[in-house]
C-alpha cells in the first residue's frame, strides 16, 4: 500500500496568522518544527497501518519548510518549489490514497487564512464548481484515480473536504474564531487525533471514491483586480471575460487545467498590490 501525504502550512495546529507561514515572520522557524511534527505522526501511523510507501510533498509557499532532517527516516520528500504539478507533485496510479494535511478553507470562505494559491485570487472554477486548493488537488488525484482519504487543518478546510468527498475522513486541529485567530489543539492531542484519524482513513480507503474531474474542463479564476487578470490572459489560450475580472482558459485536461492555473497566478502577481 503506497500513500501520498500534500502537508500546507496554514492549517497546521496553533499557527494563526501569517507570521506564522512567512519565512520572513519571526514565528516562521517555530511552525516549521510544529509542522514536521504533525507530518511524521500521520506517516507514523500510515506505516503503523500497513503502508509499504509513504511519499511526502511540501506543498506551502517556496515548498522547502519542512525539516529533512527531522522527517520520519521511511518516507520519502519532495522539497522545492519549481514543481509541474507543485502541491501534487509526482502523484499517479500507483498511490492507494492520498491525504492533504495542514489544509486551510478556499478564499473568500471563513477559515483561518483562507486563500486560492495567492492573496489575488478571488474565486476559481472548473466549469461551474467553485474550488480552492484542495479541490484542485483532489481533482487531479482523482485523474490518476486516486482517492483523498484524509484531509486535516482548520474547520473550514473539514467543511470543504466534507462537501466535496463524501466518506473522506477530516481532522480539524483548530478552530477558527476570524481569519487571523483561532482556538486550537495543543501539539500531542493533535498528534494523537491525526494518528487516530489515519488509521480511520486507511481502514475506510477501498469506501472513498476519487473526486474525478471533468473532460475538457473550462478553468476560470476570478482575481481581485483587472491588472491581476490582464498578466494572467497573457498566456496563450486565456481570455478575459468581459465586464468582469475573471480568466477562461478551455483545457484538454484537468492536468492542463492546473499548470495553466500555475502560470496564470504567477504572472497576476506581477501587479502585485499597484
């Protein structure tokens, strides 16, 4: 049994605000400690619960937080931000299930921190779905026939899971009280529930189906400004919607779909905040 585990970093026990998150904070070497941590109790008890593999994806930011030389000695990490499929990076066919730790809520939705990939998104789409990071994800999961079997982070980040897979098994480590505040788990209780809840989640993994995404899908993101849209219909393909802030970019797969997503993002924030 081969598991794959996406760890974010704003929805990892205790971490409120983006002090926490931003390698420039003064409380950003704390929560890369908090966040190993959380890590290895999920690959423990993924090999406790009979994994042969677990390959572990650092999904937040530059996607090089978590401490290499802390991580649990049998598994393996992808470390580094210039990623082709960047939070999912190297899942495919032969992963049983996949779990997404540290998840926060899509932006626009209270959670802690909630957010699409960057601050200047305002919604993003496929087809008529409304997604956040976690949905992509799943969505690109389930191409490769892959089941989200766990999801854990803040409330909102349970919420959009629960909705969107129905069974999967969510871990909420934290409350949200406003988007920068929160009532949270101490460390060894939330080891203790993440490691519970792995379990949970491996014994009920043949029940949880994969989120498969749509042929042809039609990806549209909605940015907060015209400057953010008119960087990202720079790509070939794209197009802005008249009258609105919001990029179409028509893809022959949801694979497609989320490396265009990679590109229009990062070409919208050439504007950043003018």
């Amino acid at each position: 049994m081969n598991i794959y585990v996406s760890v974010d970093m704003e929805g990892i026990t205790g971490l409120p605000d983006h002090t926490f998150v931003d390698s420039a904070k003064h409380n950003y070497e704390r929560s890369r400690r908090i966040m190993t941590n959380e890590a290895n109790a999920i690959i423990r008890s993924a090999f406790e619960n009979g994994a042969n593999k677990v390959l572990v994806n650092d999904s937040h930011s530059k996607m090089n937080n978590l401490l290499v030389e802390d991580i649990h000695p049998e598994a393996d990490l992808i470390t580094g931000d210039l990623k082709p499929l960047s939070m999912v990076q190297s899942i495919d066919s032969t992963f049983d299930g996949a779990i997404f730790a540290g998840y926060h809520a899509r932006a626009g939705q209270p959670g802690v921190m909630s957010h699409s990939m960057i601050f200047g998104v305002r919604n993003m789409y496929i087809n008529d779905v409304a997604i956040g990071e976690l949905g992509f994800n799943a969505y690109v999961a389930g191409y490769f026939g892959v089941p989200v079997i766990m999801v854990a982070g803040d409330d909102g980040a349970c919420r959009e899971a629960k909705a969107l897979i129905p069974g999967i098994v969510t871990a909420a480590v934290k409350q949200s009280i406003s988007r920068s505040a929160v009532q949270t788990l101490h460390p060894t209780k939330a080891h203790a529930l993440l490691e519970e809840t792995t379990s949970e989640a491996i014994a009920k993994q043949h029940t949880i189906q994969p989120l498969v995404p749509p042929e042809n899908p039609i990806l549209r993101i909605e940015f907060n400004n015209y400057g953010q849209a008119e960087w990202a219909a720079l790509m070939p393909g794209c197009e802005i919607e008249a009258g609105t802030t919001i990029v179409k970019y028509e893809a022959k797969d949801i694979i497609e779909a989320y490396r265009a997503m990679l590109v229009m993002i990062e070409l919208a924030l050439q504007t950043k905040f003018c």
